[in-house]
C-alpha cells in the first residue's frame, strides 16, 4: 500500500449508523406505514382512481415519503441524516396541510388518505412518527448517538 492510498484509507470515514437505539423502531415504524400506505393507494389507484384521485394520489405521496425516509434511516451517513430530517419535515407539513384541509373542506375528500384528519385512521402515527423522528435525528447528531459501526 502506498503513502496516498494509506491517506486515503485513513481520512474515510464510514458513515454514522442512524438505526441504533430509538432509529430501529423508527425504521420499523416507517417501513409499517410505507407497506400500508403504498398498498392501500396501489389498491385504490388501481380500482377506483375516479372516486377520490385526489386522496389516492396523495396516500401514494406519503407512501413514498416514507421509503425514502426508511431508505435514508438505513443507508445511514450524514447526507442520509439531512435527507431524512428534511423528507420528515415535508412529511410534517403535508401531514398538518392535509389534516387541516379534511377538516375544513371535507367534500374536497371523498374518501380519506394516509394524513386525513392528522392521521386518525392510523392511529395518528403519521403525525407523531415525523415530530418523533426529526427529534431522534436531531439529537443523534448533537450527541453523536448515531454511532459508527
């Protein structure tokens, strides 16, 4: 080995682990809510898009907000770190936008989406889950609980 690849070797870092402690139920959290809210929009997209498109549509938004999000808790590193805080913070204000528009204007929702009412039909866990994890994210950082493996 030679003098630059030892530099190399030695300025890489491997990237901070995100699913230690709290960040595994997290990822089991959000892998829960990616399965149910991308199998209930294929579901309804597949069957009855001209019911509700506008609800289908979006049940398929938050389900793929949260793969990525479960994506980056995985993968790890600090560039995950920051994707993931900011995808939770989109989750966050689609979450409290679609809460407030079901709540204002119902008829705008024939049928009811992943972040209708904040998320009472899944047990409000689509509003807790990304004030959850935006903390743990935040704090992993801080206190460098996000441990290198």
């Amino acid at each position: 080995m030679t003098s630059g690849e030892a530099e190399v070797a030695v300025t890489e870092e491997k990237p901070t682990r995100l699913i230690s402690g709290p960040g595994i139920l997290l990822v089991w959290l959000y892998g829960v809510m990616v399965v149910g809210a991308v199998s209930r929009s294929v579901y309804q997209i597949a069957t009855e898009f001209d019911r509700a498109p506008l609800a289908y549509s979006l049940s398929a938004v938050a389900g793929l907000v949260y793969g990525f999000i479960t994506y980056s808790l995985v993968r790890g590193g600090e560039t995950a770190r920051k994707a993931a805080l900011v995808c939770c913070g989109v989750e966050l204000a689609g979450v409290l936008t679609v809460g407030t528009w079901t709540l204002v204007e119902p008829s705008a929702f024939p049928d009811s989406t992943v972040w209708s009412d904040f998320g009472m039909g899944y047990v409000f866990i689509p509003v807790i889950l990304p004030l959850s994890a935006m903390y743990w994210l935040r704090k992993a950082a801080r206190q460098g609980d996000a441990v290198t493996p």
